[in-house]
C-alpha cells in the first residue's frame, strides 16, 4: 500500500488518480478477453483455422494496451496536450499512406499491414483529434484574438474528407457529433450553429446519394428489405440468450453471426450469458460517460473541462453505435464496442483515449502537495497560549 505521506510520481498517481475510472477500464479488458473465447472460435473455424486464433491474438493486446492507459494516465494536461499533437501528426500521415499502400477490405481502404499486424490509422486519430480541438477551443476562448475555432473547423475539414475518402461514414457521424458537442461546449454563436447543423444535414444526404453502400444499409434499416442476415441473427441470438443467456460456450446463433467477435459481440454475450449481462455491461459505459462529464463540469480549466468531455463522448458515443446497431436500432454500421471487441487498433486506441481521460481527471498534483505542506507547517507551528 502507497502512504499518503510518501512523495514521488508513484505515490502522488496512486492518490490523485480515478481509481473507479481505473477500475473498470480494467474490468472491461478482462470481460473482453472472457467474450473472446465466446465469440472468436466460431469465427475461427468458419475460416478454417486454429479455433484459438483470434483469443491468442486478442490476449496479445491486452497487456501492451493496459501499460499504455496506465503509462499516459501519469502526463500532466500540458504533456497530454504535446503527445495528442504527435499523435495527430502522426495518425494523419499514416491515413494519407494508408490510402496509397493500404490494403481494401469489405469495400474500404482504411488498413495497411507492418509486421504482420494490422493498423487502422483513424482509431488513433480520434482521441489525438479531440484533445487538439478542445485546446484551440479553449485559446480561443482565452484569447478571441487567436483564431483557434477557424484552425478546429479546418482541421476538422481535413480528418472528415480523409474519413470519406476510405469511405468510413460511421467514424465520420462519431467525430463530427463528438467535435460539434465540444463546439457547442465551447460557446459557439448562434450564426455556427445554424450553418454547421445545416451542412451536416448536407453532407449525410450526400452520403445517401454518392455512397450506395450507406444508402443500402440506411433503405435495409428503415424498410427491412435487402440483406439483413448480420442484423435478423443477431436479433436472434439476443432473443435466444433470454434473461440469463444458455451459459458459457452454449452459444449456436454465434456460429452463424459474421464479424461476431467484433461488430456483433454485444449479440454473442447476450445468447450466452443474458440480457441481465448486457444491462450490465450497459451500465459500466453509462458509470463511464456520468463519471467523466461529473470531473468535466467540476474542472475550472476549460481545455482540460472539453478534452475530457470530448473523450467521454467517444468511448460513451462508439458504445452506444455497437449496441444500437446489434439491437437494430441504428442502421448497421462496424464498430467495436471499447475493449471488448477483437481488435488491436481498437483496443490500443481505446487504451489511449482511457489513458488521457485517466490524465486529465486525476486531482491536480501540485495544489494537492501545496495543501500537504501547509498542513506540516500547520502542525509544526506552536499553537498559541490561551
């Protein structure tokens, strides 16, 4: 156990840390690895391939993706700042790459392979791309002499039109609702409001009509005619599961779910261990998202207050995609549900955007050594004679 008394990185993170926080962006990675052997053998063996495969490969995550959160969780906001930017720098070079020397896969470019891994660049473009808008917001505001809103509405016009071009029209509504919540946050005029809700109105009728594959996904949605095997079996395997779900391993509707251990794993936990589960897991993102905004409505600092609602919103918005989407309430759409789907750009990105939120929470470090001290000296002093 680390004294309060004791002085020194370790013990001033272990004290000035979330523990909730911490708490259960380590439970989800361990209920991830547990849904990995639910949902991945069946997927394994449709491939032909060790049934094990992808729970090896999930496992390999689990560890770096933890040193990550917890190694980011220990930056002060100014470092959090410095590394969002090169992380930025770095996510956007590798989106322009991707699109030269990636590799296309169910009709988009958005991969490219190095060491026998794949690497989706715009995972990690999201938490560095929300950080960077929330500190020109914030200058802005501090300083209306500085154009920070013009910078975030360009720079946001350069991730969308990389995000269309692979095309990746879910990751597009997620970043856009995400930057335009912090906007709003941010005190924008009416005038903005009224012209950037009218282009996004545009730029989704545009998507129906130059993209036929959202086009064919929204007309499945809203008409249920088409292809809806992915959607009509994961609405079964819900039903089957019931209130308690048939157990571990029982499972049969998985084994005919594509993309179940990704896009479809909320509808694997629910056949196998019930919809009680799944309120649980419900739960655990909404303590995420209620959490996060409680430290952003107490923080005095405006860009540390919209860098961590910003990254609420996206772990509280992408969770809130992936059950939509398995409990056919949202058109389909691939996304995975933060660590707990197979993925090791996901689960890795994910890991980043808890480790900055975990950052940004914490208690301020040096107000909380500045109060210490002053309670030495307190006690030090004599006290007065009556």
């Amino acid at each position: 156990m680390v004294s309060r008394t004791e002085r020194g990185p370790i013990s001033d993170w272990f004290w000035t840390i979330d523990r909730y926080l911490l708490a259960i962006f380590v439970a989800l990675l361990g209920l991830g690895f547990m849904l990995s052997f639910a949902a991945s053998p069946a997927v394994a063996e449709r491939l032909d391939i060790d049934s094990l495969h992808f729970v090896k490969r999930h496992a390999q995550f689990i560890f770096p993706a933890l040193a990550l959160m917890i190694g980011l969780s220990f930056l002060s906001p100014r470092q959090v700042r410095r590394s969002a930017m090169l992380l930025l720098a770095l996510s956007i070079a590798m989106m322009i790459f991707t699109q030269f020397y990636g590799f296309e896969a169910k009709g988009s470019r958005r991969w490219f392979s190095i060491a026998g891994f794949s690497i989706q660049p715009s995972e990690f473009l999201k938490p560095a791309f929300i950080i960077i808008c929330a500190w020109l917001f914030s200058e802005h505001s501090r300083r209306p002499d500085i154009p920070g809103n013009l910078f975030a509405i360009i720079l946001y016009g350069i991730v969308i039109a990389l995000l269309v071009a692979q095309p990746d029209f879910g990751q597009t509504i997620l970043i856009t609702i995400a930057w335009g919540t912090l906007f709003f946050m941010a005190g924008m005029p009416w005038f903005w409001i009224i012209l950037l809700g009218a282009m996004g109105v545009g730029m989704f009728v545009s998507a129906y009509f130059v993209f036929p594959h959202v086009a064919g996904r929204i007309d499945r949605f809203l008409t249920g005619e088409g292809d809806t095997h992915q959607v009509d079996t994961a609405r079964e395997a819900i039903i089957r599961g019931d209130w308690l779900g048939q157990g571990p391993g029982e499972g049969t509707i998985k084994r005919i779910l594509p993309d179940s251990h990704t896009d479809f794993i909320f509808s694997v936990a629910a056949e196998e261990f019930g919809i009680l589960f799944c309120l649980a897991l419900v739960a655990i993102f909404a303590f995420i998202v209620l959490r996060g905004l409680s430290h952003a409505n107490r923080e005095g600092d405006e860009f540390t207050r919209l860098a961590i609602a910003g990254l609420t919103l996206l772990i509280g918005l992408q969770s809130m995609i992936h059950i939509g989407v398995n409990l056919e309430l949202l058109p389909a759409k691939g996304m995975t549900l933060p660590l707990i789907s197979y993925g090791g750009s996901s689960m890795l990105a994910i890991a980043t955007t808890a480790g900055f939120l975990l950052a940004l929470t914490r208690r301020n470090p040096e107000k909380r050594a500045t109060g210490r001290q002053k309670i030495y000296q307190d006690a030090a002093m004599p006290a007065e004679r009556v």
